[in-house]
C-alpha cells in the first residue's frame, strides 16, 4: 500500500526505529557520516518516508537494499549483522501498521519497540584486532625483557674518559 499523502504516526515510527537502531546509533555516535552524521541521521529519516510514499508494496527486502545504500553511501559503512533486514521489516509492519491501525495501537506499539543501548556496542574488525593482538604480545615481550647497565666508562687520571671501539657484529 503506498499514499502521496504523509500517513499519520509513519515518520514517527520510522524516527523510533531508527533511533533504536543500535548500528546507526553507534555509527552517528562515532562520526562515521563525517561532521554532519548527526544532520545525515535527520535527513535519512525523511528520506525514507519519502522513499515509501513514491514506492507501492514494498518487500522488507527492498526496504534494506535502500538502507544499505544509503549507510554505504552518507555513512561508508558496511552492515553484516542482520539489523537492515530486521530494520526492513519493523518499517513494512509499522507502514502497514500506520495505514490501517488505530491511533491508540500505534503509539501502543512504538512504545513497545526495545530501546538502543551503545554501552553493548563494540567494533569489530578483523585487521584491528590482529593487530591489537600483535601489539599486545610485542609489549608482552618487552616487559619480559631484563635491562643490563651499560659498563660504567673508563677514565684515565688526567680526567679523560676513553672511547671503547664498538664490537664487531
């Protein structure tokens, strides 16, 4: 079902879902979209309204191929942990929802959707813990390490201290 007219509670729930949205919340967090992510959160909020109003019957499927566009393009980010399709979805349901629902099952609903907590959030990229890995055992190795005292220079009773040639290697 699509509607050039803005559906009551849509932008809304669209808003509540995004803002619940752990891995968009962690990357306008980081400053993944630049300086503006903040401003790029607002603006894929309206996109997305729009987006359903020109589409009719759209597949949570198409819902996160869009999705993922946009975070690839405004964010350059790459989302492989489920949430596009199950943000797809949520958008279908609650676009359905909207259209057909009374008021009071709407809000009812948007109340109910769990809320984003970024304290569980971690990245997690292969290179980087290779390398944290890397750097860990290398410190590991250094603090293992004895320090010996330089031999103590040699100095003749007139006061000059004597230059001792360097071993050969």
């Amino acid at each position: 079902m699509s509607s050039s007219q803005p559906v009551p509670y849509f932008a809304t729930a669209i808003e509540a879902i995004f803002r619940n949205w752990s891995g968009l919340q962690f990357a306008v967090q980081q400053g993944a979209g630049g300086p503006e992510s903040k401003a790029k959160e607002s603006w894929f909020i309206s996109a997305t309204e729009a987006w359903f109003y020109e589409n009719q019957d759209l597949l949570p499927c198409e819902v996160a191929d869009f999705l993922d566009s946009v975070i690839q393009n405004e964010f350059d980010l790459q989302m492989e942990d489920g949430s596009l399709e199950e943000v797809g979805d949520l958008l279908c349901q609650y676009f359905t929802l909207c259209t057909t629902a009374e008021e009071a099952t709407i809000l009812q609903r948007l109340r109910a959707l769990p809320r984003c907590d970024l304290s569980l959030c971690k990245c997690e990229d292969e290179d980087d813990e290779n390398l944290n890995r890397a750097v860990n055992d290398v410190n590991e190795t250094v603090e293992s390490m004895e320090m010996s005292e330089p031999p103590a220079p040699i100095v003749d009773e007139d006061g000059f201290q004597m230059v001792l040639r360097k071993k050969k290697r």
